[in-house]
C-alpha cells in the first residue's frame, strides 16, 4: 500500500514537472508570468549554443563571397567619407567589368545628395543589372518598423535590396538575422536574402518564410578573402578575382559599426563588422551550412522523456542510484546533444529539458526524504532524528552519562485481552494504545526507547538536554493515566475487561546512547536509574498505586507535586530498603 502509494505521488511529481516545463519556453511563460524565469532559461541557452560553436570551431568560408573593404587606408587615400557618388558608380563599373555577378553595398544611400552624382550612381547600377543595396531603417513610438529606402532614382535602378538591420540577442550578442521586416502590409526581405536571391535565382531554401521570420547565423570564423576599396578601384587584384562572385563591399573602419559574436578568440568573443554579419549569413545560405533549432514541442517532448525517464528510475531504484543514473543519462545526453551539433548543424535545446528532468529529480528527492524522515520518525523520536540527520557522530555506538528520569509503563488488562481476541485485533489495541500514549510522550519530550507489547520504557532528558526532566514525566504519567482511564471505558462498553496503567518514575545519572552491532542499534538508558524505575512499575500493581516515583524524582517535583510517601520497600538485587512515593497529582496552580 504504501509503496503504491510512493509510486503513484512519484508519477504526479514527474507528470508535472513535465507540464511545467512547457512554460520554461519564452513564447509560452507569458501564460504564467514566468518570462523573467525562461528568459534566464534563454540566456543559459544561448551560452551553451556558442559552447557548441566553439568546440566544432572555425571553417573555411566560400570563395564565391569577395569582400571589399573601406578601411582607413581607402579613406585616406580617396578623401573623408562619405566619398562622392561618383567614386561608387566607378566601382561598379570595374566590378562588372571584373565579372562579379552580384555587387552588394552594405552603404546607405537613403538622401539625395549632388544630382550629377545621384544620376551617375543610378545608371551605373541600372546597366550593371546586378546591384543590391540596403535599406535602413528605425522603429517608430509604436515599435513599427520603418523603412529608410535609397533615393528613388537608385531605388528604380538597382536589382535588389534589403534590411540590413542586424538583430542583437539579450546578451548583445549576435546571432541570427530576420529574414524579412514588415512595415505595415509589406515586407521588406533581408539584405543578404537579396544578395543571395539575385546570385541563385533558383535557390531552394530549407525554410518557410511565411512562418519563418529569423535563421541563426553559422559563423564561420574566419576571415572572407579581402581586397581594399581603393585597390579595386585601381585595378590592382588578381585576374578572376571577382569572376562569377558576390562583391560585397562594407567598412571596416567605423569602430561603432562592431558586432559581437559567439566565436572566441583568444579567450574572448570575436567582434566583427556590421558587413561581416551579412557576409556570414550570405555563407550560410549559398553553402547549405544552415543550423536549424528544434521547434519549443520537440524540444518540450526530450524533456518529457527525460523527465519520465529521471521519475522511473527514482521508482525503481534506491534514492542515491537512482540519482547517480540520472547524472550519468544527464552527461550522456549534453554529449549527446554537443555530438550531433558538431556533425549536423542541429540545435537541441541542453537547458529546458536538463531544467525539467533536474526539477522532477529534486521534487522528488525532496519527496523521499521527507517521505523517509516521517518513517523513521515512527521509530525514532523527531528531535532526536533531526539530530542524526545533521551529524553522524549521533549514530555512533557507546554513550555517554547524563542526568535523566526513566519511565516504565505496564497496562493491565492487556493480557486478557491477548488471550481472547485474534492476533489482528490484539495488534490494532495496541497501536492505539501506544498512539495515544505516544502523543503524551511526545507532547512532554520524552523519548521511547523500547516497545515489549503494552509496555514501553521513556526517557525524558536525553538525547536532547531537558531542565524539568522529572517534572515532565510525571505529567506525562498523569495524562497517561487519563488516556488509559477513556480506553477502558471504550473497551467495557464492547464487552471487555476494564483496563489500568502502571507507571515507575526515577531520575538519576544514566548512560544513555546506541547499543547493538554494525548492523542493528537502539537507544538504551543504562543504569541503576532504569532498574529502580522498572522494579517501582512491577509495584504499582501489588501497591495499587496507578504512578509510583523514587526519592530522586520527588525531590525534583516536590514544590509542584503532591505525592504520599509509601512504606519503604527492599527491591530486588539491594538489601537496603528503598523509600518510594505515590502521585496524588499536580498541586493547585502549578
């Protein structure tokens, strides 16, 4: 039944750590006004992700991508930027001529400047047939994007165009780019969706645009062949050089125009041109070297696996092993995951899924112990196992003296009831009856250290210190013999024997601690304490006297207790008579 029941709660606590899970997504915490929570979730995400990039490391770029540089060398050479449109018509021209088959300007043109110029730069574009250029843009008070096109006679002339707007990460990290921007009902695509429209026409690419607004960026690493602006102009690089080749001219010499990305170098994330993002990303696509994420449900669904397989293994197998299988499933699948990266450019999510099968494992490792502890605490007395659970040096065997009042119960009536009723019903009175003694011992601290049938032995100031000591037991003794008082009446009105308690009281020095072997121990109060305590409860019974304490416990209780000094008796094993006492209960306001 109970094991059942471990089982059943196990379940819901996986079950739901799998539920929760799916709100650890940043498109679905909105639901639960967690997006703080899975936006962490993200960040730890996309270090990982730049984790993966780094172990697979650099890869040589496509040499269909040509970059030509405006770098300080250009400037100086052609004048202070921004140079005459003139200079740039005169570019495409000797690119054309070169046999570049796109020529794409990461530059803005979106004024007007000097007529002759803006006419010049738009016919050479219109007779290269081959020009892409960017449009900029800005976000208005409403978050709406606005578009900032090239001037309209540039805008008629070149082949294609599009955003060059780089999107930045949390982290201010970049990597990936959207795909197309919306302003209003139109879209605008991606400046390197264009380059690369217009160099393969016919491409086929592995997404949807309509549902597909961004792609990560798989950056290279490595520098795209370079030529200096000013040295193009001059004719002055290799034949072939741009033959059949994307021209891709961007500065490198704006510091402000830097965009961090997931690559290291040196210890250090790689910063790169804005140009440069765009030229990974026109890599990516023209080399098929796309990476492609799992969708939030694929991903959801490895953590559920996870998630069953961590509740499963908690079921069936010992805590600790169960824990130690779920580490080692956990590493296998961060290799797992870290493996098929680097040989298939597929992004499977390591945070979500490890954060809900870690959640389901210490629910429900949490769960157990608490679980376990109430078990124990049927054994063992709560402050006392909050003790062991804190330090070992507790479960040590041998102990140590201390000064404490031992108690002895016996009820009488039990007998006659072990010798009419069935073992089942025998073993039902006495788990009531030790419940309801129980809660009284508890109530005042005592601690049980031996169960024989009806009988029990208490100690009451150890392991755990206890000032009142004697005080405490002989108000438990006196609520005991109230809990007994109402059993009886329960049993004589089901046709019973009428039951009664006896109790022996004595305080004194007693060792208490562990007794036993390697494999089995139990507390024990060892000394005369005990014995005398347990020879006054067998005189309760000829005495006629419900609680009879020692002259240690009296002279403890005395301001508080009423008690009436017995005739002195001789116990067994001592020759010297023995002065004890009856309880005739607390005095008036005490």
């Amino acid at each position: 039944m109970l094991k059942d029941k471990r089982n059943f709660v196990i379940l819901i606590i996986g079950l739901l750590s799998s539920v929760l899970g799916l709100f650890f997504f940043p498109a679905e915490s909105k639901f639960l006004h967690i997006a703080f929570f899975a936006e962490k979730l993200e960040r730890l995400e996309l270090i990982t992700y730049d984790s993966r990039l780094n172990t697979r490391g650099a890869f040589q770029p496509s040499d269909k991508i040509v970059v030509v540089t405006i770098d300080e060398n250009s400037i100086e050479a052609l004048g202070r930027w921004p140079w005459s449109r003139k200079i740039h018509a005169e570019m495409i021209r000797t690119l054309k001529n070169a046999g570049a088959r796109v020529i794409a300007f990461d530059v803005g043109f979106p004024d007007r400047s000097i007529k002759k110029d803006d006419e010049e730069l738009a016919g050479a574009a219109k007779s290269a047939g081959n020009v892409v250029v960017v449009y900029y843009g800005s976000y208005d008070n409403a978050g709406n994007f606005v578009p900032e096109p090239p001037y309209p006679e540039l805008q008629q002339s070149v082949a294609g165009a599009g955003v060059a707007l780089i999107p930045i990460d949390m982290d201010r990290t970049v990597r990936r780019i959207e795909l197309f921007k919306k302003f209003g009902e139109k879209k605008v695509e991606a400046f390197s969706l264009a380059v690369l429209s217009i160099y393969e026409p016919l491409i086929r690419l592995p997404f949807d645009l309509e549902r597909q607004d961004s792609i990560p960026v798989n950056f290279c690493g490595r520098d795209f062949v370079r030529l200096p602006y000013e040295e193009v102009l001059k004719g002055k690089f290799p034949e072939g050089a741009f033959r059949d080749k994307i021209a891709l001219i961007y500065s490198i010499a704006d510091p402000l125009d830097r965009k961090i990305t997931p690559l290291k170098k040196n210890g250090k994330s790689r910063e790169i041109p804005g140009g440069e993002v765009h030229a990974n990303a026109i890599n990516t696509m023209l080399t098929g070297k796309y990476i492609h994420r799992l969708s939030d449900r694929k991903n959801w669904i490895i953590g559920f696996i996870l998630c069953m397989i961590s509740t499963f293994s908690l079921m069936r197998l010992t805590q600790w092993r169960g824990i130690f299988l779920n580490c080692v499933i956990w590493v296998v699948y961060i290799l797992a995951v870290y493996f098929v990266f680097i040989k298939t450019n597929l992004w499977i999510d390591l945070v979500v899924p490890l954060t809900m099968a870690v959640t389901s494992t210490v629910v429900i490792s949490l769960y157990e112990s608490m679980r376990i502890k109430h078990i124990f605490s049927w054994f063992v007395p709560r402050q006392l196992l909050e003790k062991m659970l804190v330090s070992s040096k507790s479960l040590e065997l041998g102990g140590k003296n201390v000064e404490a009042t031992v108690l002895f119960t016996d009820v009488r009536g039990y007998t006659t009831i072990a010798e009419k009723e069935s073992p089942e019903k025998v073993m039902q009175f006495l788990n009531k009856l030790h419940g309801l003694i129980g809660n009284v011992i508890i109530k005042y601290r005592g601690t049980v250290c031996d169960y024989q049938g009806d009988a029990q032995m208490v100690v009451f100031g150890a392991p755990e210190p206890l000032k009142e000591h004697a005080y405490m037991a002989v108000r438990a003794a006196l609520e005991m013999q109230q809990q007994v008082e109402k059993l009886s009446g329960e049993v004589q009105a089901s046709g019973g024997q009428p039951l009664d308690i006896g109790v022996g009281i004595c305080s004194g020095t007693v060792a208490f601690g562990l007794i036993g072997e390697a494999t089995h121990k139990q507390y024990a109060a060892i000394g005369d304490v005990t014995n005398t305590a347990a020879r006054l409860q067998a005189l309760s019974r000829q005495l006629s006297s419900p609680v009879i304490i020692s002259e240690s416990t009296k002279k403890l209780v005395e301001d508080r207790i009423s008690v009436e000094p017995l005739d002195p008796v001789i116990l067994k094993g001592r020759t010297e008579p023995t002065q004890i006492y009856r309880i005739i209960g607390a005095k008036a306001g005490k």
